[in-house]
C-alpha cells in the first residue's frame, strides 16, 4: 500500500506517524513545501518575541521521519489527479490512499498591500527581522493569534494597536463580559467595533486612519483546498468522523470542515483537533476504522501571564448561565483570583464554559468531560473535589458557578 500524505502540519505529520504505527509495512511519502519537518505553528509567537528560536519549535524534524522510515519530500504538491491516483510535485507519483492535510490560510476581508500575516514559519521570521528595526505596529484582530502576536511585538519594546471589528477582543472564544474582565487585567491599546476597509504602505483606511512602521493582519482563517477540486469542498473539505473525503481520499485537519458536538457545522482551525483528526485520517488510510470524537472546540491561551480558557456554546448559544470570580484557595489564606462561567440548557446540562485566571485550562478540561458526558449542572455542583488549605477551597469556582445556575433554575 501507498499512501501519500500532502501537507506536514499537526494533521499531516500525525496521520503519517499513525500509519506507521498501523501498517509498518506501507510506504509512506510527506509532502510539506516548507522543509523544516513537522513544527508548532502555536509557538509563532513566541519565535517572534524571542523566547524560542526558530529550531526550538521544530517538533519532528525531516531526520526523525527517515528514522521512521516514512519517505518525507521537501517539494509542493502542484496538482492531483483523483481518478487515476497521480500527485504531481517535483515529479509525478502514483498512490493507493491519499491524506490531505494542506492547513488554511489567513483569510483577509479587506484590501491589502504591503501588511503580513502569521501562519508558518517564514511568516514569524519575518515579522521578527521587521519588528528589530521598529518602534511602533498595528495589529488587526483581537483574536487568539493577533493578541499573542501583539504581545510578543510589545515584549520587544514596540508600541501595539490593536483593531478588533467585533465589540470586544477574543470574540470567538470568551463572552463580552469574561473579555471586558480580562481586559481590566491586561495593559493594551485596543480599539474595538472598528472595521477596517484598506490597507497599504503602514496606512490602515478605517473610520480613521492608523499609521505604524508595519502593520500584522490576524483576522481568522480560510482552508487551502486549491488542489482538492474533486473534493466537496464549503468552509473547507468536507469529511466525516472517519476523515474520509471520497474513496481513498482523506482530509484532516484546517483544510476540513466537520460537524461538531452540538451539531453545527465549523472549519476546524485548533490545533488540537487537527492532531486528533490526522490520527483518525491516518490509521483510516491504512486500514482502520477509528471516529473522532465530535468536537467541543476546546481553547486556552496565556496573554500577559493570564492563563485564559473556553469551551463549548457562548452566550448568543443558550441563555442559562451563571459567572462566578472566587478566590483559587479559602478566603482566609488570600490566594489569586479565577473567573468561572458556565452556561447550560434549558434542561439544565452543560453545554459551555469559559475561565480566567491560574488552572482556568484544568477547569475547563473538567468541564469538557462534563459537556462530553451530557451532565447537569445538579451534578456537576455535586461532585466531590480536592481540599486542602495550600491548594483548594472545599467548593472551588466550578462547583460554585454550577450551585449558581442550580439556584437560578429552582426560581
Ligand atoms: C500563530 C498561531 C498560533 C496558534 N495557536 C494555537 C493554539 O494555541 N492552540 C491550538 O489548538 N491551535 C493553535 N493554532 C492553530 C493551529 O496551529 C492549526 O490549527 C494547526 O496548525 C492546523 O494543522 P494543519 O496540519 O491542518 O495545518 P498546518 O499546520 O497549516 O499545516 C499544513 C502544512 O501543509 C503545507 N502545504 C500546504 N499546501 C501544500 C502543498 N500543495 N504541497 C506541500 N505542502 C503543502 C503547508 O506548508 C503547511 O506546512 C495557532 C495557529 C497559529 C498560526
């Protein structure tokens, strides 16, 4: 068996290193058009600030594929052909099951010129050499990757302004009220509800005009599907729980779209979910029968020393919820603070959550279970956790949060 993998993202170095596991016989050929082997997108950032170097993010590099004897190609896949199993790069090769895993790219909703964008490595590098020699960026998007990126450029001195089109910063993963507590908690210029029209020469054209020494434009994602074109492709490939595309043909990962826990139909666009989906794409392809589990788009991030987390529905979702900011240790031993809040269904289950402060990512890894599991919020107030003076009050802010909405529903 031949399986070619296309991409060597989180989605394609996976699947190729679960087909080895599954298949040690089949021949295995990645093709990645960027050469560094498989590395953290995730860790960007933190190339761009300097905390890591370009090689520190580099997590299986092209020495450790030959180890595995997976044959992993520095070459760009220009064209496939479906019906008569030929992939063209360098040169053509025939396969038995193919793996796309061709990621997306940023997705810009205005006219650019001259501005970059954070996706791979070349991108991080770059925005490094540009911010050594600058005094001042704008960023445009409060999201997950502008607020990251605009921490690393302001670790290094520069001055950041940040424009959000939405009324307030990580609009896709934390409600108005848990961003505007955030925002009392962390020292940045936003400027939000502004919509951009234009940008050129470090000029950004919106109600105003903003100027800086460059500008970095993080506005969400679209998939790469360029050379899928017998794939069924809407927000991106489509595929199911098994991955699978079309007969013998498999996607993974941001180049897909997938239904998730509560049945909405969404791009994929989390690392974590395209490791998951290139496992399930690459035992498929080489003879399993492995689901993913629908996702519940699970995130967490760390801004200015904040640990910040989410999952599941959001307010505009349900209309049960309750927010409780309670101490992470007993009152009386004056520990941090952590903001907890959770929303349920009319029938009183779990469907969402979002947390601020020290652990919020472990609470919300919790709640994730309990999403998963269908609990009401009458037993999540009800299960037991640890106590201890140094380390846990003996109701902690999940149980609180859930008691909340319990009292609420009895009314
Ligand atoms: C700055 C940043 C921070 C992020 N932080 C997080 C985070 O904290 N948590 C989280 O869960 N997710 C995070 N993400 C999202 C996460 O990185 C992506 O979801 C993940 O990388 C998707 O993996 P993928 O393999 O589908 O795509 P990618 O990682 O984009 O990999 C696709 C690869 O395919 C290659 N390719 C494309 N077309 C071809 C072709 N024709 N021929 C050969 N090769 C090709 C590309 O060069 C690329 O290397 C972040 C993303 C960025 C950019």
């Amino acid at each position: 068996m031949k399986l070619a993998i296309v991409g060597c993202g989180a989605a394609g170095a996976t699947a190729a290193q679960f087909a080895r596991k599954y298949d040690r016989k089949a021949s295995i050929v990645v093709f990645d058009k960027e050469g560094y082997g498989e590395y953290s997108k995730c860790a960007l950032p933190m190339v761009i600030s300097g905390e890591l170097s370009w090689n520190d993010v580099i997590e299986y590099s092209p020495r450790w594929f030959k180890n595995a004897k997976i044959d992993y190609r520095n070459e760009e896949v220009h064209k496939i052909d479906f019906d008569s199993k030929i992939i063209e790069a360098n040169e053509e090769m025939e396969y038995d099951k193919i793996v796309i895993a061709t990621g997306a790219m940023t997705s810009i909703p205005f006219k650019m010129q001259g501005a970059y964008t954070l996706r791979n490595m070349k991108d991080a590098i770059e925005i490094k050499k540009i911010a050594e020699k600058s005094k001042d960026a704008i960023v445009i998007g409060a999201g997950l990757i502008g607020l990251e990126v605009a921490e690393s450029l302001m670790s290094l001195g520069l001055k950041v302004k940040i424009l959000e089109y939405m009324p307030s910063i990580l609009p896709a993963m934390v409600d108005e009220d848990v961003a505007s507590y955030l925002l009392k908690k962390i020292d940045i210029d936003v400027e939000t509800k502004c919509r951009v029209k234009e940008v050129y020469n470090n000029i950004v054209e919106a109600d105003e005009n903003y100027e800086a020494d460059f500008v970095v434009v993080a506005t969400g994602n679209k998939a790469s599907v360029e050379i899928c074109n017998k794939c069924r492709i809407e927000k991106g490939i489509v595929v199911g729980d098994d991955c699978k595309a079309m007969e013998d043909v498999y996607a993974a990962g941001d180049c897909t779209q997938i239904k998730d826990f509560f049945g909405r139909i969404m791009p994929v666009g989390l690392g974590s979910i395209a490791t998951r989906q290139g496992m399930i794409a690459g035992i498929n392809a080489a003879g399993g029968n492995e689901k993913l589990l629908p996702p519940l788009w699970a995130k967490t991030t760390k801004l200015f020393n904040i640990e910040i987390a989410s999952v599941g529905l959001m307010e505009k979702d349900v209309n049960i919820h309750s927010k409780f900011i309670g101490n992470l240790l007993p009152a009386y031993m004056k520990g941090d603070k952590i903001l907890i809040k959770l929303l349920a269904d009319e029938d009183g289950v779990i469907v969402g959550a979002q947390a601020v402060g020290n652990g919020a990512s472990l609470h919300i890894n919790k709640i994730a279970l309990a999403i998963y599991k269908k609990m009401k919020i009458n037993e999540l107030a009800r299960i037991e956790t640890t106590y201890a003076p140094k380390v846990a009050p003996v109701f902690d802010a999940v149980t609180i949060a859930s008691q909340m909405i319990e009292t609420r529903m009895r009314k």
